[in-house]
C-alpha cells in the first residue's frame, strides 16, 4: 500500500500543528552566528514482539546470559531463519505512522567480523527496504524528512572484563547471546535537523510515535532505543553539506544533546581554524563529554552486501497492510491536535505557548485520552489539562486508579468553587494513592463537611481577630502558622482540615499579594 | 583411524575395529557364524552385489524388514561387517554409528513384531553425508575446523529418515565443506573408489556414492551444490539424484552455496533413489525456501515408458565430455528413441557459461556462509591475545587450501568496486541460464546429457590444478543454477572399463517424469565387466528392458 493517502492527511494537519502551536519551531542557531549544523539520526530500535525476529526464542530484556538462545540465533552450522511476521506487523505500522510508502522488501546479508554477531554477518534490509520516503512532525510543528525504516536483526551484547595494570592477554570478553537476532528497525532521518534541541525533539516525538504504535517500549535505559547521529556543520546559507561525522554510542537523550554539541563546536573548531572535517566513526565517551575517533573513511568496513539466500521476499497483501494499520490508534501529532483543539485552538486560532507545552507533555504521557474524556463529560478543558500534567504526571504510574468520571467530578468541583485548588490537589493526590470517589475523600478531609467557603469564613474571622499575628505570617514568619492553624481548629470545633486551613491561608496571602492573578484563577 | 580428529572418545570406533563382536555378544543365534557368512547369504545370492554380500536393494531390505522374512538388527549387523571389512582401505565413514544403528534396527524390529507400520525404509542402512547435522553425533564437514563438533539437533532430512523407518549407519567422508570434486579435499583424507582404489571416487559427495558402491549403506544422503550428489554417482556406479531447488529441506544441512544446495539420495536402482527420495522431500517450516506444495509421487510412474516423452540431448554437454562418455550418452538417447521416445538434439549455448557464473556466485555466498566459523562459539580454536588475532589464527589452521580459495573467491567477487563486474554479471548470467532451460522445455519433456565428462579420474591427478578439477562439474553445474531436478543413472562403462553415468535433467517440479525415464535407462543400460571388482557395477533386473547378462 501507499502510505499517501496518510501522508496527505497529516500534512493538512501538520499545518495545522504549526498554526496551533503559536510559537516557530525551536531556535537553531543559538551560539553559532555564521555557522548552521547538518544532523542526521539513525534511530535503532528494538520491536516489542514476543520471539525474536528468525526463531522463536523469548525476546526479553533482562534473561539471565545465554538463556534465551537456539541454534538459528546461535547461528549454529546448519540452521536457518524464518521471519517472524509479527515483527514484519510492527515495521509496517512504523512505516505508516512515519507516513512511508510501505514496500515489497528484500533481506541483504551485511558481512563483518564481530564476536558478538554469531554468523559474522547481520540479516538486514539494504536496497530494497520496508518503508522508504515517510516524514515526522514535530511538536514545534517542523518536518523531518524519513529516508526509510527498515528491518534487521540485532546483535549479541559483549562485555569486556579485565583491566587494572594486567596484560593485554589477561583481559577477555564475555558475550551474551540473548540479544542476537531480536527484530530491529532501523529509522533514517533525512538530514534535516539543525540543532541539539531539535535531535533531542525528533527522538522523543519518534519515542512516542513507536510507543503508540505498539511497536517498542521506548526505554532508552535498556537499549530499546538507540541513536546514532551524523553531523556535519557549514557556513550559513552554504547550500553544500559539510563533511559528516557519525557518532555511536548515544544512550539517552541527554547524551544525545551533549554529543552533538560537543560535535558541532569540534567541527566548527576545525574549519575556523582552516582544517578540514575527517569523515570518520566517532565514539562519544560519556565519562569525558567527548567524541573521539573509532574508525576513518578508509578503515570503514567493506559490508560486502548481497541477497540473503535463505529468505524470500517479503511481499506484504494488501489485506494484511489494511488489517495491520486498522489495529492502530492514533499517533502523537494527530492527539496533540486532537487536545488542542478540545482546548479551544483549531481555525487559525493558535494557543497560549505555555498552554500549548501542556499539551505536548500530556500526549507525551499518554494522558490526553484522560483528559479528553473528561472534558467530554464536562470537565473544564483548561484545568482538567493543568491538573493532568502537573499532580497526575507527578503520580504517573498511579493514573490507573483514575476514571474519567472520577476526575470530572474532581475537576468540576475545583471549578464550583466547592474545593479550593489546593484542595482539589490534596483529593486528587488521594485519588491517585488508593483510588475512590473525590466527594467522599473530600468529606473524609473534612473538606465537604466543612463547605470551603465555611472554612474561607473561619479562615477569615481568625485573621481578622488576630491581625498581629496575620501581619508576622504575610512577612513570611512560618512559626505562626501553626498558632493560626490552632485558631481556626479551636473555632470549627476540630473539623476543619489543617492542610486545608494552611492551603485557605497561602491562598489569603496570594490574594493580598497577587490579586489580579486570583480574579483569574476563580 | 580415517576419521582422524573427528569426535573425540566415541565408542562407535571400537565397533569398527571388531565387526563380529555386535553379533556375538548381543544375538546368539548368530553366535557361531562369521561376518560376510551369514545364514541367510545364500537364499539372496542372486542379489549379490560388488561385495558379494546379500540385501542389495532398499526396496527388498524395506519388504523382507516388514513383512518379519528377516529382522532390521541382521540386515545393520550384515552391513556394519561389511564396513568393518573394507573401510579400512576405502575410508567411505567419517563416523560409524554402530551402536546408534543397532538400537535403532532394533526400534523397527519391536514396530514389526507388534504388528506396527515400521515405514516405508523399515531397516534399509543409510548413509549421511558429513555436512548433515546429527543431533550428538560428530558433524564435521570433513574439516578441521568442525573436528569433533557435536550439532545438538537432527537436520529434518534426518529426521524424516528416521521417521520412515531408515536406520542411519555412519557419516560418509566429502570434501572439506563440498568444495571438490574428488573427495580429496577432505581434511580426514581421500576416500578410495570402491571399483578401483587408485581413483576417486568423486565428490563432493565421494564417501555416500562409495557406501552405497561398497554395499556398506543400501542408501545415502548427499548435497549438491554444483553437481556433489550426481558426478560421484556416476564415478562409482550408483544412482544420484538432485531435486527441484526447494523440494527437500535445508534445514540442518551445513551450507556451502545456499542458493544452489540441495540434499538428494543415493541408491543402487532408481526406483530405491524414488523410495528415499519421497521419504526426504516436502515442505518444512524451517527452511523459508522450503517449496509450500506437496512433494510429489514419483513411484507411481516409475514403469510408466518414455512412449512419446520429449528427449532433448544437450549437445553443448555432450560435447563437454571424452568420446566414451558421449558415446554412452548418443547410446542412451537410442535405448529412449527404441522405446519409443522423441528423442533429438538441442543447442544451449548459455550452458557454455554456467562454470564461470558458478564459481563466482557459489564461492560468494560460501566466503559468507563460513564465516561463522570464527573460533568464537564451537569447533576449533587456535587462542590468540586478541579475538581479532583468534579468529584469523582458527580460521588460518581449520581451513584448507581449496576452502581458503573459495572463500577469498567469493569475498572478491563480493567486494565494492568488483560486485557489479563480478557478483551482478554472474546473476545476470543465472537468470540467461534459467531463461535458455525455459526455453529448452517448450520443446522438451527431459533433457539428456552427460553427468561427469569423463570416468572416476586417479587419485591425486587433478588435486593441483583447480581448474581441471572445476571442469568436473561442467556438465552438473547449469541444473543447479537454474534450481531444476537433474539424476545421474549408470550406463555401461568407459574405455577404461570404470562406470559412465547419463543424466536425466528435467524442469522444475517434475521429477516423476525425470525418474520415468532413469527407470528406463537404468533396464536398459548395458552392462560390463568392471574394473578391480568380482561382479557387476550394474546389476541387470532380469525380465525388464534389454537387460543384458553380466
């Protein structure tokens, strides 16, 4: 199938995405006048299936060493693969949610020598890929080109053992196979990123774009992702590239971001200072912040290519194409349009920047589908959205205990004014720790019993009769809260919540401090 | 021992050096005769073959085995003595499965007597090329680099034996990895030509085709990658097979070129070639190129004629070969034309090409198949400081000469710069080959050629000159690049009294056909005094065909 009819789709919406979003893309040339960087990411990515990609060991990370192997992942004299066409699922849901053309495709047999490649050559896609030609969008509504996600399978993972002033010949190497043979896509940026920023943009909206797919877990920590970058830079407004470097080795995002600007100032160095970029492999070292040459131009491997001669071409229905891509939900740039939208943006109506970062953090938390229900069922948009990515997204891993009816209900009580802010998030926090109905928590916290603006009355009739001591707590005494505290005990006969009384209080003295700012808020 | 360092410490060695004793002690009916004089030698006399002991064909073992005229454990135990006997001197065995094979006659012998189906090879002695996975068994590709190696798994074609009854009987000698023609390659050393010990007795596949010549395995598996399974057939005076690209599984078979190997039978008749052949082919799930169809009947048309089949001899091949093998070959095109066949020339000039798109595309894939030999998991290791120096040292001292040649061959021909000169214009070539079969086969129903352009050639004559002994396989290679079935049956013999095989080369899918007319050739074929041995290469079936007396 063509993934055009997609691609023509998001690009309506990916204009949209700029339009909503109310601020250009991210600042690229920060620090560099006169100097543009040239970044390509190859992101490497292992699928979630349940076997690897030629035999039907486990795929799982974290087996005990050399336990999930069998003579076609050992590569044992005679065996041979056979694809798992769970993993050829994935690749094509990869392709589509970057909206590339998804292709007959063949396997290429990549030759090398290397200790932990049990056949000493990788089953890979090399002319004839899966997905070629796709884009990403990203939240700051640039485009980045997709050269092709193609399928291969992984290697084994060495660890060198042995150091400490002993001979070269003392030292060894221990391989775990485990890792030899899971499915891999390999997703080729076009050379289209321009900053560390941006990289660092493209891998966590590509994170959220295989998670959505079901394709991959995302965790970077254990090597479900892993970044290689090339970078070149060159004279603003030079339409030539520069000579490129690939740096390996890139295991998080932030390394990612301090690789390539380690990259970039090291290659203007030398071009400022007349010498001329090597094309080389460069290893970034995270103990020393630095890149150092691996391998040159002339030492680069001669892969020596050819047509794996023990597998056939994969040549996808289009029945299966459909079925696979019907089983997806919708991708990350479509739900933040989806948010957005909810929240009042849409028709050339941008929203407020700051509004419009709640957004990309709740898609990329996965809780837009939470809020959205909420709202759906009456939750004020805006609140419903601060509440999802600053108390939920604190307590990320409780949101199951969360229905959407639930957190309506709570939200709608902040905005009745039946709960203060501040106590809205004392029974959200409750929420998310054991579950349960937010009127009920709120009578338990005594915060229903005691209708807030009862607890407001107390609040205030204490203040009033003790104007001294309300002085010394606006001046920032700390001491005295609790004798205030006390106070409005004594007055509700015990009933009211002391969180609740010192919330009511800091809310007093935002008032006196910021008023105009609490006119918004209620 | 020729084995020499294949499988350490296993027991089966000793059986070989004392073939009476598995008799002695563990049957006492048969306590009291010697090997090579069994009881029942005389009643199949008329069977005798080169060795002069009973149980020629697969086909008569299988029937008396379940019909209980005689048990599994006498045929294996006859053939172990037989082994004992001669290997010796002909070294056909990397491995005898003595004790393996008796265990599992016996296993056939308790489905007989409890009135089970024991399958269609119940107790028939079959010979494994060394390059085919045995699950715990020395696996060794007659290299040094597999010396000792132990597969934990059964290849399928293994597997399907056993399932049909056959008993496996050892694991045969072949050139290092199947890259020769003689089975002087082998890192064990040579196997003799049981018709004559001065000769090879071809190869790659040289220790199957001498088992089954020697009487020592009714049956053998062999691969044929450019012709390993047909040329040495046809040097030893057996029948050799190679199926439709695709018909029998790959899986655990040790792979030299995967694009041409294929596991084909050896036999004394055709029609013994036809029972294991069906027993091995069909589609399994573990090899991707595994055709998904059933395998298709060829013993229901084993005695169909060749009335009105279309016979094309390939000149081109008959060309190719010495003027006593063309003639056998225009010989048999005559015995087809009597029979009533349409039988007429055809020029394929692109066959012309086939030796050079061969020995670039085989060597190729091979430099990547035997890459995993790195000293790194299994087999042989030379230790080095570093695992870079390792594996260059392994690789350096587990391979030979001719597998060293192949392999930087094959790198060469794969190598930027020379993959579109090399590698791209020899699959060109490839596609032009099957194209030209294609085209052949419009008119044609088989095509018949020489199998190996000359007669089993003396040991060590060709070893030092690569290119002569490539020129072996110059009739054999242009099935396997186009992936189609091609067999080798005997037919009469040389000026110097060794066998000639004629080949039968038929398009995809159609070995029934192919088959039909070996069955035909093979009735018909004449027969001669062979050299160095006391009777027929060829046995005559009496009351078919121009069979003439020996």
């Amino acid at each position: 199938m063509s993934a055009n009819g997609a691609g023509g789709a998001a690009d309506g919406a990916g204009g949209l995405a700029a339009a909503i979003s109310g601020r250009g893309a991210v600042g690229h040339s920060g620090g560099m006048p006169g100097w543009e960087a040239v970044i390509g990411l190859e992101v490497h990515c292992e699928l979630s299936t349940e076997t690897k990609l030629f035999c039907g060991c486990r795929n799982r990370f974290g087996d005990e060493p050399n336990t999930s192997i069998c003579p076609v992942c050992l590569g044992l004299p005679g065996s041979l693969p056979v694809l798992n066409s769970r993993a050829v699922e994935l690749a094509m849901r990869i392709g589509a949610a970057l909206h590339c053309e998804v292709r007959p495709s063949v396997f290429h047999r990549k030759n090398y020598f290397y200790p932990d490649m049990p056949k000493d050559y990788q089953i890979s896609q090399y002319d004839e890929p899966i997905n070629v030609g796709g884009y990403l969008e990203l939240p700051d509504g640039a485009s980045v080109g997709i050269v092709r996600a193609h399928l291969e399978e992984d290697t084994g993972k060495t660890t060198h053992v042995g150091e400490g002033g002993r001979i070269a010949e003392a030292e060894y190497s221990l391989v775990d196979y485990n890792r030899a043979g899971v499915p891999l896509v390999e997703i080729v940026s076009e050379p289209d990123i321009r900053s560390s920023a941006q990289a660092r943009m493209y891998v966590g909206e590509l994170r959220a774009v295989l998670i959505a797919t079901g394709a991959s877990d995302g965790r970077m920590e254990e090597g479900s992702l892993r970044v290689d970058a090339n970078i070149s830079v060159r004279r603003s407004g030079d339409q030539e590239l520069g000579t490129r470097c690939e740096v390996k080795n890139l295991n998080s995002l932030r390394s990612l971001a301090r690789a390539v600007d380690f990259e970039i100032e090291r290659q203007r160095h030398v071009l400022e200072s007349g010498g001329i970029v090597a094309q080389e492999t460069r290893h970034w070292n995270e103990a020393t912040s630095k890149t150092t040459s691996l391998r040159s131009k002339e030492e680069a491997f001669d892969y020596r290519y050819f047509q794996e001669p023990d597998l056939v071409p994969v040549i996808p229905s289009e029945q299966w194409q459909s079925d696979v891509i019907a089983g997806m939900g919708p991708m990350p740039a479509e739900r933040r349009i989806r948010l957005a939208r909810a929240l009042g943006a849409g028709d050339g109506e941008a929203l407020d920047p700051a509004l419009y970062d709640q957004v990309v953090t709740a898609v990329e938390l996965g809780l837009d589908v939470l809020v959205l229900d909420a709202i759906q069922l009456g939750a004020d948009p805006k609140t419903a959205l601060s509440r999802s990515v600053n108390e939920i997204a604190a307590n990320i891993a409780s949101v199951s205990r969360l229905s959407a009816v639930s957190f309506e209900r709570l939200v709608t009580l902040e905005r009745s004014g039946k709960l203060s802010a501040t106590q809205a998030k004392a029974v959200l926090s409750e929420m998310l720790a054991r579950g349960g109905d937010p009127v009920q928590i709120a009578q338990e916290k005594g915060f229903e019993a005691l209708e807030s603006d009862q607890l407001a009355d107390a609040v205030k009739d204490v203040i009033d009769s003790r104007p001294e001591e309300w002085k010394r707590f606006t001046a920032g005494d700390e001491k005295v809260v609790q004798f205030l505290v006390g106070q409005v005990m004594k007055a509700t006969r015990g009933k009211a919540d002391g969180k609740a009384v010192v919330a009511e209080l800091e809310r007093l003295l935002a008032i006196s401090q910021a008023p105009r700012a609490e006119v918004q808020q209620s | 021992m020729p084995a020499g360092g294949a499988g350490a410490g296993n027991g089966d060695r000793e059986d070989r050096e004392d073939p009476a004793m598995s008799p002695t002690v563990t049957d006492g009916k048969l306590s009291e005769v010697a090997s090579g004089d069994l009881p029942f030698a005389g009643e199949h006399a008329s069977r005798q073959n080169a060795t002069g002991g009973p149980f020629q064909t697969a086909t008569e073992i299988a029937a008396g085995v379940s019909k209980g005229e005689f048990s599994a454990r006498e045929v294996i135990e006859e053939h172990l003595a037989r082994i004992a006997a001669r290997d010796g001197e002909l070294h056909a065995f990397n491995e005898v499965m003595s004790r393996d094979a008796l265990d599992a006659a016996d296993r056939v012998d308790r489905l007989v007597a409890s009135g089970e189906d024991p399958g269609p090879l119940a107790g028939v002695p079959v010979a494994l090329k060394d390059n085919l996975c045995t699950r715990g068994v020395p696996t060794t590709c007659s290299s040094r680099i597999l010396a000792g190696w132990r597969p934990p798994y059964d290849a399928t074609v293994v597997r399907r034996v056993r399932e049909a009854g056959g008993v496996i009987i050892g694991k045969t000698n072949m050139d290092e990895f199947a890259m020769g023609s003689s089975t002087e390659t082998s890192a064990f050393g040579p196997t003799l030509n049981p018709l004559d010990n001065n000769r090879v007795p071809g190869g790659s596949s040289g220790g199957s085709a001498a088992a089954v010549a020697a009487g020592f395995a009714s049956l053998a598996l062999g691969s044929d990658t450019g012709g390993s399974i047909r040329q040495p057939a046809a040097m030893c005076g057996v029948v050799g097979m190679k199926p439709t690209y695709g018909m029998v599984s790959r899986y655990g078979l040790i792979a030299f070129a995967s694009s041409f190997d294929q596991v084909g039978p050896f036999a004394q008749r055709a029609r013994d070639a036809a029972m294991l052949f069906e027993a091995i082919a069909g589609h399994d799930e573990a090899d991707s190129t595994s055709l998904d169809r059933p395998a298709p009947s060829v013993s229901s048309l084993l005695g169909a004629g060749v009335s009105k089949l279309r016979v094309g001899v390939v000149s081109e091949l008959v060309d190719a070969a010495s003027a006593d093998v063309a003639s056998r070959v225009r010989e048999a095109a005559n015995l087809l034309a009597t029979a009533g066949a349409l039988v007429d020339e055809v020029s394929i000039p692109m066959c012309t090409y086939s030796l050079s798109a061969y020995y670039l595309l085989a060597p190729a894939e091979a430099s990547s198949n035997l890459a995993r030999y790195d000293g790194v998991r299994y087999g042989l290791r030379v230790e080095a400081p570093t695992a870079e120096k390792m594996t260059t040292a392994t690789r350096s001292a587990g391979f030979g000469d001719e597998v060293k040649r192949r392999i930087m061959l094959g790198s060469y021909a794969l190598s930027a710069g020379y993959y579109d000169a090399y590698y791209a214009r020899a699959q060109r070539v490839r596609t032009l080959i099957l194209d030209a079969f294609d085209t052949a086969y419009k008119r044609f129903d088989v095509l018949l050629a020489p199998t190996s352009p000359t007669t089993a050639f003396e040991i060590g004559s060709k070893i030092d000159d690569p290119l002569a002994m490539y020129l072996s396989d110059v009739c054999t290679i242009p099935s396997n690049l186009a992936g189609h079935p091609a067999m080798s049956v005997p037919f009469g013999v040389g000026d110097d009294g060794m066998p000639v095989g004629v080949q039968v080369l038929a398009p995809a899918l159609a070995e029934p056909v192919m088959f039909q007319v070996a069955v035909v050739l093979e009735d018909g074929a004449p027969t001669a005094k062979s050299r160095g041995a006391t009777a027929s290469v060829v046995p005559a079936h009496a009351g078919q065909g121009e069979g003439t007396p020996v």
